[in-house]
C-alpha cells in the first residue's frame, strides 16, 4: 500500500515538474513577442533606456500614427502596399503549394509506382535545404528570367519552398484513412473522383486545412529571400518593408516594433479563426502506434 502510495507521488511530482518546465520554457519563448508588442507602444527613449522599461509609462498609438503618416511631417510608410503585396504572394502561393500536395499527397499514399521511395526523399531533402542558401542561385535565374522585383518571382519561390512540406503533411493524412471506404463508394457507384471528394477529402479537410495554415504563415513571415528579390513597393512584403526604418546611422526601433504588430496580427487571426481544424489536423495525421 505504501509503495502504491509512494508511486503515485512521484508521478504527481513528475507531471508537476514537466508542467513547471513547460510553463518556464513557454515565457522564455514569449518574451521577445511581448517585448515587440509592448514597445510598439512606447517611444524609442523609453525602448533604449538602461535599465530597461518593460511596462510602457504613457502607452500611446503614436508609432502608428507614424508609419500611416497621420498627424504628423513624418512620411508615411507605404503599410498597404506592402499588406496587398503580402496577401496577395501568400495566399496565391498558399492555394498553388495545397493544389500541387493534395495531388502529390495522394498519390503518395494511394499509389504505386517506380520510384516513389527516391522522389519522396528527393523532396525532403530539398525541403531540408535552408532557404537563405538557394538566394544567389535563385537571384541570378529570376534575372536572366526577368521576374526580378515581381510578385510572381515570389510566388514561384514560395510555392517551391512550400511543396515539399505539404505534400509530406498531407500524404501522413490520407495515409490515415482506409482505403476501403473509397473502393465502398466505388462500388456504389461513385466514380474514383467521387470517391476523393466526397469520401476522402471531406475526412482529410482537418489535415489540409492544417497543411494551408502552415505555407501561409511560411509565405507570410518570410524576409530573407524576399529582400534579396525585392525591390519597390509594387512587390515588397510587410517583413521587407521593416527595412525601412533602418538608415546608415540609426534605427526606429519603436516604428519597427508598430510594423511587426501589424504583421503579427493577421497571422494571429487566422490561427484563431482555423485552431480547430489545425488541432485536429495536426492530431489526425499522427502516426498510430
């Protein structure tokens, strides 16, 4: 009895020591977001000051105000041209990366054929490349293509980057469902399209919608290969248009800080709006064992 007793202590001690560490790594992993979101708030004096400020003493939405060039001689940064450059590059590059997976997904979990094991890991491989890496390759291609300071130089990018990891998503997927519920409705009358999109797609839509979720975010967020193949306004990302805040001697850390917040946002958004898909999704393509 004492050893049961015993046992069951050192579980609860256990699982309250991983609960303890899980909370301690996840402030450390906030503590720059909220430090962004907070000195969007704040002048630059108060984001120097040593010993530094955490709370804002006079929030304000002055840095805002700023970058929209409201109330002030300040130029204004071109916020929505960059927003319409973003949106436009990911959520176009989003629907070409899901319709090219879904095809490759499937067909690597339903069919077989020469090769499948090669390609497959051909395609992790590239997607293990980091993408700064692939920039002077990709630069001097697009501009001998001339699609240098295109959205479509970005699109092709990012649809490229994305590929690999959706198809990989999406093919753990379809693998979870049974083979025998698109050959049931076959025989029932369905033909092999039926079947998917009536049968396996709508049992899948969890795990696709998790698939989007990610290349959109990627498309999103991402600075690098978007600096080096950018230049105007006309196909500038909200990432790369934080380089406007820098000049050859200093930096608006506190317009830079209001810029991330409004990048940060609609990813933020889109999560919420989609975290019961992507939760389910993200449970449903596990592996059983």
């Amino acid at each position: 009895m004492t050893a049961a007793v015993e046992s069951q202590t050192s579980k609860r001690l256990k699982r309250a020591g991983l609960t303890a560490l899980t909370f301690l790594l996840m402030v450390v992993m906030c503590v720059p977001g909220l430090w962004v979101v907070l000195s969007a708030f704040r002048p630059n004096g108060e984001i120097l000051a040593k010993p530094p400020i955490w709370v804002p003493e006079a929030p304000s939405f002055d840095n805002f105000r700023k970058i929209f060039g409201l109330g002030t001689d300040q130029v204004a940064i071109p916020v929505g041209s960059y927003f319409m450059n973003s949106l436009i590059i990911a959520l176009t590059s989003t629907v070409i990366a899901l319709a090219i997976g879904m095809a490759g997904g499937y067909a690597f979990a339903r069919y077989r054929f020469k090769g499948k094991g090669a390609i497959f890991l051909g395609l992790m491989l590239f997607r293990a490349v980091p993408g700064i890496a692939l920039s002077l390759p990709v630069f001097i291609i697009w501009s001998k293509l001339g699609i240098i300071d295109t959205k479509l130089g970005l699109i092709i990018v990012y649809v490229s980057l994305n590929v690999p990891f959706t198809i990989w998503l999406i093919d753990g997927f379809f693998r979870q469902i049974p083979l025998s519920l698109s050959e049931a409705a076959q025989v029932d009358g369905c033909t092999r399209w039926q079947a998917f999109w009536k049968i396996e797609f709508p049992l899948a839509r969890s795990g696709i919608a998790a698939a989007g979720v990610f290349a959109f975010l990627t498309s999103w967020n991402e600075f690098a290969l978007a600096s080096q193949l950018t230049r105007s306004t006309t196909s500038k990302t909200l990432p790369v248009g934080l380089l406007d805040f820098t000049a050859q001697f200093t930096i608006d850390w506190a317009g830079m800080c209001a810029m991330a917040v409004i990048i940060i946002v609609p990813a933020l958004i889109l999560t919420f709006l989609v975290q019961k898909h992507l939760i389910a999704g993200l449970t449903f393509g596990g592996v059983k064992g």
